[in-house]
C-alpha cells in the first residue's frame, strides 16, 4: 500500500474519515519519477474513532467489518501483541 494514499481511507465500520498507522512491521521504497515513493507492505491500520484494527497484508489493506475477515486476517489482528509490538502469523 502507498503510504500517502492512508488519507483517502475510510473506516468502514463507523464511516470516520481517517485511519491511522498502527504499526509497519515491513515496509519498502521504490523510486518513481526520481521520486521516493515508501510502501507498506505488512502493517496494521486502526480507526482512532472506533478502534478497529485492521491489517495490511501483501500490499493491500483489509478494510472490512471484522464480521467479513477471513481466518488469516483475524490470525493477523489477534496475534498482534501490542506489548512487543510484534506479530506471529499462522
């Protein structure tokens, strides 16, 4: 996910108008343009509103109710232990 496209987001759950980072746990730049453009590739979204977490996997970002999550989705926000900061996939 680019970076700078987080302000066009929207929570799906109580429809505020802005998502923040939670945490990137992998994240690459690529030059476009001679331009750096930072992406992020493996992180956690959270509505400041609602506190829904959501994940960013492979790139994309999970903007669903968490009623909508598929198993690996919810295995990403569960596992996420705020205290080390860390996540174990399964």
């Amino acid at each position: 996910m680019k970076k700078d496209l987080l302000n066009l987001l929207k929570c799906p759950s109580c429809g505020h108008d802005e998502i923040h980072i939670e945490h990137i746990y992998s994240r690459y730049t690529l030059n476009e343009q001679n331009k750096k453009i930072e992406f992020i590739k493996e992180g956690l979204l959270k509505c400041p509103k609602c506190n829904m977490i959501y994940p960013i996997i492979a790139d994309v970002p999970t903007l669903l109710r968490e009623s909508q999550f598929i198993d690996s989705e919810k295995a990403f926000c569960q596992n996420y232990d705020k205290n080390r900061e860390t996540v174990v996939l399964i």
